[in-house]
C-alpha cells in the first residue's frame, strides 16, 4: 500500500511537470527537475507558515487541475508530442521503478547524521504534521538546518504511514530528474547521447564521493543526507540555463531558491550558479553590440536570481527568529561571527591584515588537501577540478556555435573563480567556527568539497552534450563523452563491487538496525508515550544514544549525561575511567539517582550494561541489575522503595 501512496505524489508531481511542457517552450526533460524545485519550496513555505498539511492536500487538488489543463489543447505552446522526449519518459519510468525497487528492498537509515538530524527531522514532519524546529525529543536538538530536502521526503510519504525508504525515494527521485535534464541538450533519437547522459549522471556521485577500495556496503542512494542533492542541485540549475537556448531564467530562479532551502551553504553555491549565469548573460549582450534598450528585460532576470536567493535565505533566517530561540545572528561556532563578519575578517587575513597563525596553518592545510588527499576515485581533488576544466574547455574549443564558445569558455573560467571563493569560504568556517580538534585536523574537509565539484561537473557535462549539435569534428564530443563515461563505469565498477551497493547488498546490512527497531517497539510498549527515559549503554560513543533517540521517537528519550559530555554512554563512578573518556558520566550512586529523578525520568532502558556499571549503581536497582547481565531490560521507578523495579527484557526477534 505504501508504494502505491507513493505512486500517487510521483503522479501529482507529472502533472505539474507535463503542464509546464504544455504551457510553456520548456524543454520536456527540465520539466520534472523545475517541478521537483517548485515542490521543495511549496512545502518549505507552508511549512514556516504552520500549514503544511493543508498545503499538502492544496497541493494534490492543483495537481488534478493541471493534468486537466495538460490535456487541454487551447493555449498550449507546445504539442503533446514534446512529451516524448527520452529524458522526459525515462525519469518517470526510472522514478516508477526506484520506489518499487525501495518498497521491496526496503533500505534504512544508517548514519550518525542521519539519527542526529537529516532522518529524526523526516520522522518528526511525519509525525507531527509540521516542521522540527522546536521538536521536543529530550535533547539538545539543532533544528536550523533547513527545510526543503526534508519536506521533499514529506512529500512522497503524504498518504500512508511513515518508512524510511520514502524518504530516501524522495531524494533519489531528485537526482533522477536532475540527471534527466542532462538529456534536454542531445538530440531526439539519439541514445548514443542521452544514454550516455544518464549514466554519467548516475555514476557522478559515485566517482566523486568515494575513494579507495570500499570495504563497505556504501549508502551513497540511500542516503538521506543532504551534501550530494546539495551539489547536484547546483548543478541543475547551471545545467537548465545552459543547455535551454531560450534562456528562460525562471526553471533557474526555481532551482536556486529550493538549493538555498536545501542547506546553509547552498546560499554560497546558489550565488556562484547567479553569478555565473548573470556574468554569461551580459557578455553575451557586450558581444552583440545590444543598444541600451535591450537590456532592461535581461538586467531585472539577473536581479531576479539574486532576489530569489536572497529572499529565500532570509525567509528561513526570519522563520526561525519568530518560531525558535534559537540565535541566527551569527555562524555559531567558536568566534560567534556574523556570516559578513566571518567574510569580511577572513579577507582581511587572506590580505596580510591582522593574519594569525590558525589562519596560515588551516588554509594552507586546506590547499595541500587539494593536491594531496586520497578524497576521489579519480584522485585529488585537484583532478576532478582537471576533468571539470577540460570538459568545459572542450566544449569550447570543439564547438562552432559562437555563443556556446563564449558560454563554455567563460564557465571554464568563472567556475574556477568561484570554486576558489567557495573553497576559501569553506576555509573560513575551519578558522572561525569549528572547535580546534576539528580544524586541526580538517575533519569533513571532503564533505563540503563534494558539493561544488558534483555541480560543476553536472554543468560542464551540460554543455558538452549541447555542443555536440554542433561540434567542428563531427561524433568527436559523443564519442569522448561516451568513452568516459565507460571509464567511469569500469572505474566503479572495479572500485566498488555491485554487492556493495543498496542495488546489490544482502539483508546483513540492515540486521543491526531491524534488531534496534525491534528493541525499541518492546520499549514503546512496556513505557507511557508520555513518559521521560533514561538511557544507559555502557561503552557507548553517542551513536546508539542519538539511533535509540530516533528509534523510539515520539516517546521522550532523555538527553541521559552530562551536557558537556554528550548524551547516553558510560557511567561509572567517579575515578573509574580516565576524566577525558568519550561520553564518560562520572557520577556516584546518590549523583546518578539524582539527575535520573531531577530530569523526570520515571523509566530507565538499559541498552547495554557492564561490570562498571554494575559495581557502581546495583544498589539503586531491587534485583541488583540481574535482568540485564545478559539482555537489554527496562525498569520503572518505585517511589514507595525508592528503587527502580525490573519490568522486562527487551531483545530483537527479527
């Protein structure tokens, strides 16, 4: 049933996209990437607004009235015909069979950030009908990241209960429509083109993301964090511009406003894709001599990219000051900056202005990282930067189409430029607001590299494909293009063996968590919903803590530590572990007790228990903790003996 209430959002979403087909010059393979963007920013808005639900149903009805305009002949601009486009019919067709190909497979979350925020925030929409800003789940939640990946997991799970593999659907489906406006620049009947097209989309993320000999199932499209739509998005945006000769700016304006709503960075990619597009538009009217009059109309479609980046930013920034207590003056981190601030003192130090040593050392760590970490299946990120240059310069050199000459060559350019300011910007974030022992060591440099580098080389591929209408040297472009994505595929291939990825993985995968979620439903039914949990599991590093937290959602699992120390993990008394021991909780008996009954908590699980534990706390427990030597238990609380009372074993059955 799950997959059939799937098939209806994928069935309200080709309404949208084959009415923009109809009623507009839009080529027919951008339409279900501008109707995925148009999607994300409905249910962002109605969420920040309070009524997502209704927008939801709001939605769904306007769907039904544009498949009813589709069809209407009068007023269209373009035949029914167009619909036949092979990107266009093989995004649905790919979409159709990924959401029963999930509802077999049936993946899971699988990633600390995925419990600590990217999946919790899905289930909390879910559940609650509205956004997870203010979500009460027992701890310190950060709810600002942004909305728009998250409602778009909402989205394909309207109708029905709540599954994961919805969520991770949804964002396959938007990389699907991206790489399926790739097609939009090959020619009808051509395979040898749009073939190629879909499967360097689809390998992109692989070469890029992951490096070296993978020894682990990998979770790269069934992942439901959000750096690789993040990059792919920007992309997108640049690809539709590019390869959509009558320059309609609005599939971009909808694209760079959902890319601001899809993460914080976003906003800095977002205003590299403007740029770019701005900085082609007018050179291409300096090159055609165009008299002043003629540039009102584009000069407002330039501004306009800006305003909807702008507004978009802003409006969550506004949002969150109403609805949450949380301070979006500043970037966070260690200096407490405003992001202006951060920007405007970092190139005062990039200009040997007040330069310190952090600065000199992190950005210059950051600059060998380029050239000499193992980040790629290529290499460096200095190759990929290479491949994206080259691609961008090819099509430039072996195209005779003039525009398409000057569009390529100064994305060549300008996409170099504006990776050195995304990088320094990044660069930025390691100096001012990471704590030492992450900058110290560039933890998660490759993360925010990722995005940028998948964008860039979506939008060089666009404009390959587009110039093989009318490269110098004919089948020289569609043959390279080809021939590299063949070496991609064989480089996957021999890097990344088939049985590790969701498409070929075995159930081993996902034993651990079928066995938590098992334990967590026998928790759910011997706890209150309303009731307060302790939570103990000895040797823990906070991920089972933050997997038991989401696990057991909508029933309050207690932040369970100290504050400063992190949730869940290991208790022990005072001296009984080294004082710097990960998510070591040094309490005394009396102490432990304490902050048990002071936090509410009426129900202790015991997810894990040791002889520490054991040796230190038997006493507050009437069976001296026999009901969990050997198992998972719970206990409640017992006023009248002042001890908590064994009430069950917990323990996985699937």
């Amino acid at each position: 049933m799950e997959l059939l209430f799937s098939y209806l959002s994928l069935a309200a979403l080709a309404g949208f996209a084959v009415l923009m087909v109809r009623r507009t010059a839009l080529p027919a393979p951008l339409a279900p990437f501008a109707a995925l963007c148009a999607t994300m920013l409905w249910f962002s808005a109605a969420g920040m607004l309070g009524v997502l639900v209704p927008a939801g149903w709001a939605y769904f009805a306007l769907a039904a009235a544009a498949w009813v305009l589709s069809v209407r002949p009068a007023g269209a601009k373009q035949p029914a015909a167009a619909l036949g486009a092979p990107g266009f019919a093989a995004f649905f067709v790919l979409a159709a069979l990924l959401l029963a190909f999930f509802a077999w497979r049936q993946p899971m979350f699988s990633t600390w950030d995925e419990f600590s925020f990217w999946g919790t925030a899905a289930r909390i929409v879910k559940t609650s009908g509205g956004l997870y800003v203010n979500a009460d789940i027992g701890w310190a939640w950060v709810g600002t990241h942004r909305p728009a990946l998250v409602v778009l997991g909402w989205f394909f799970q309207f109708f029905g209960g709540y599954a994961e593999w919805r969520v991770l659907a949804g964002y396959d489906i938007l990389l699907i429509a991206i790489f399926a406006a790739l097609t939009a620049g090959c020619k009808k009947g051509a395979p040898r083109q749009w073939v190629p097209a879909l499967g360097f989309g689809f390998l992109l993320p692989f070469v890029v993301t992951l490096y070296g000999s993978v020894t682990r199932p990998t979770d790269l499209y069934a992942s439901a964090l959000s750096d690789i739509p993040l990059g792919l998005t920007f992309g997108g945006a640049l690809a539709v511009y590019y390869i959509n000769e009558k320059k309609a700016l609005w599939p971009s304006v909808l694209a760079l406003a959902a890319l601001c709503l899809e993460k914080d960075t976003g906003f800095a990619l977002a205003l590299v894709a403007a740029e770019l597009i701005a900085a082609d538009g007018l050179l291409g009217l300096l090159a055609e001599k165009a008299p002043l009059r003629r540039w009102a109309r584009p000069a407002a479609g330039w501004a306009g990219l800006f305003i909807a980046c702008g507004l978009s930013f802003l409006s969550w920034q506004k949002y969150l000051a109403v609805a949450s207590t949380a301070d979006t003056s500043n970037v966070g981190g260690t200096e407490q900056m405003g992001m202006a601030e951060m920007v405007i003192t970092g190139v005062k130090e990039l200009l040997g202005i007040g330069r310190t040593e952090k600065f000199s050392t992190i950005m210059g760590g950051l600059v060998r990282a380029l050239f000499a970490s193992k980040t790629t299946m290529v290499g460096p990120f200095a190759v990929v930067i290479a491949l994206a240059f080259a691609m961008a310069a090819g099509a430039a050199i072996l195209t005779k189409d003039k525009t398409l000459r000057r569009q390529a060559g100064l994305f060549a350019v300008l996409g170099t430029a504006g990776f050195a300011a995304y990088f320094f910007f990044i660069g930025l974030t390691y100096v001012y607001v990471f704590r030492d022992e992450v900058s110290d060591g560039l933890v998660g440099f490759e993360r925010y590299m990722y995005p940028y580098l998948l964008g860039w080389l979506l939008a060089a591929a666009a404009l390959v494909l587009r110039a093989m209408g009318f490269e110098r040297i004919r089948g020289l472009l569609q043959t390279g293009f080809a021939a590299l994505t063949l070496a991609l595929a064989a480089l996957v291939w021999l890097r990344l063996p088939f049985s590790l990825t969701v498409f070929g993985g075995g159930n081993a995968a996902y034993a651990q968590r079928w066995a938590t979620r098992d334990e967590a439903r026998q928790v759910q039914a011997a706890v209150p919903e309303d009731a307060h949990i302790f939570f103990v599991s000895q040797g823990d590093d906070g991920s089972r803590w933050f997997l038991y937290s989401y696990e057991l959602y909508p029933w309050y699992l207690d932040y369970s530590g100290t504050e400063g120390q992190g949730g869940g993990g290991t208790f022990a008394v005072p001296g009984a572990l080294e004082e710097d021991t990960l998510y070591y909780h040094p309490y005394t008996a009396e102490e432990l007790l304490a902050c048990i009954r002071e936090r509410g908590c009426d129900y202790v699980f015991i997810e894990r228990s040791d002889t520490l534990f054991a040796a230190g706390y038997a006493a507050l427990f009437s069976d001296g903790l026999a009901g969990c030597e050997n198992q998972s238990a719970v206990y409640a609380w017992n006023e009248a003996e002042g001890q908590f009372d064994f009430v069950c074993n917990v323990g996985a059955k699937g």
